[in-house]
C-alpha cells in the first residue's frame, strides 16, 4: 500500500494494528492554541496512538509516536518563538512546528536544528508542509515502536521492496547541506507485515513487524 496522504496513513495503521479505531476524543483536543485542520483531522483518526507522549518526556518510555523523536500529543501542543511545536527531538535539541496564527489547513514546517547544527537561532523552513511532516514522523516511529531486533531485521530487509512513503528529513541535524533532499523511505513487504525504514536509500537498520507493534501496542493501552 502506497501512503501519500494522512487518510491512507490512517487506513495503513488501522491495519497494522489491526485495530478500527485509534481516534482521539475530542474533548481533549488543544483550545488555547490555533490548530490547523491537517494536525486537528490527524488527532481525530490517530490520536489514540498519541497519548504517552507525557510520559516520554518525563521518563524516556517509549510510546507508539514517541520512541526516537515525539509527536506532540494535545495536551502538550505548546507555542515557542511564535511557532506552535509539533514534533520534537528526545533530548529537546530540536523542536518542528509551524507558524502560530498561519491560516492554511497544511501549514508550512520549521525547525531550529541550526542553533544545533552550526550555532545558529531561530526557525528555518524545511520545505515542506505538515502533513508531510507527520506522515514522515509517524510512520518512523511506528519502525521503533514495533522493531525486530537487528539481526532478523537483516535477513527480512531484502523482502521490503514495496515503497510505502518518501519523505524529507526532518530535523537535519548532521545533514545541514541536504535537508531539503527527500531522504526518508518507508518501504513493506508483499503482506504489509513489516515496515523497514532507509535514510539515502540505505537500510537503517531498523525493521517493524506488525505482530510485534500490535503485541506492545495492546500492552501499552493496557497500562493506561
């Protein structure tokens, strides 16, 4: 299944997880923050998904979107340098999030990885939108989420030839001279069973089953 857009990224998890419904109760959604109608539809079929964010802050448990980097949940969606963050990085070295009071329903990101990247301050545009930004971000983390360890990953990766999603970098720390290059693939077997995920065209080393992301997805909803 080819994802390029956030209802087929939604179609994809439900299947994955083999569960209908991963939506967000509304009444948990943000109020004192202007949210755009990609972020707010995004909660609304996926928020579920959303929920130990929190919890990864405060003590580096992993969550189903936050393992490596987050995905904001609501309840933390805050405002910084005029900019509303979306996503972040586990240490806090780099936050994404889009312009606060921009109009559009997929608002243009950006990034301040340049006060980590080369000491300098402030935002600056990843070339992309937010919708590409969080196909990017959630499917990443759904490969940690659900990760094999990395020697059956090595013999299953050759079986990973379907593209699922291409997306961009998106923080470029390290890789300040390419971070508009789209860089990040998604790619899924002939069962859409598995989910390795390549930096460059080169396997990252990280593979995601759907037996073992359903597995810690139920132990996960379980303990909350």
């Amino acid at each position: 299944m080819l994802v390029s857009n956030l209802d087929e990224l939604s179609a994809f998890l439900a299947k994955w997880y083999g569960v209908d419904d991963l939506s967000f109760a509304t009444e948990k959604l943000p109020t004192k923050v202007a949210v755009p109608d990609t972020l707010l539809n995004t909660w609304m079929s996926l928020g579920r998904l959303s929920i130990g964010y929190d919890e990864w802050l405060r003590t580096g448990t992993p969550s189903p979107l936050a393992c490596q980097d987050g995905f904001v949940a609501p309840s933390i969606l805050v405002e910084r340098g005029g900019y509303v963050q979306v996503v972040s990085e586990n240490q806090g070295n780099w936050s994404i999030g889009y312009r606060q009071g921009d109009q559009a329903s997929d608002p243009e990101v950006f990034s301040d990885f340049l006060e980590q990247e080369i000491g300098g301050t402030g935002f600056v545009a990843l070339g992309c939108n937010l919708s590409d930004l969080l196909i990017t971000s959630i499917l990443t983390e759904t490969v940690f989420f659900g990760s094999i360890s990395p020697d059956e990953a090595n013999v299953l990766e050759a079986k990973c030839n379907r593209p699922v999603w291409t997306g961009r970098y998106y923080n470029a720390v390290g890789y300040g001279d390419k971070y508009e290059t789209p860089s990040h693939q998604l790619r899924t077997n002939s069962d859409e069973d598995m989910l390795a995920l390549y930096w460059d065209n080169k396997f990252s080393g990280f593979l995601a089953s759907s037996s073992q992301g359903q597995l810690r997805l139920q132990a996960f909803f379980e303990d909350r």
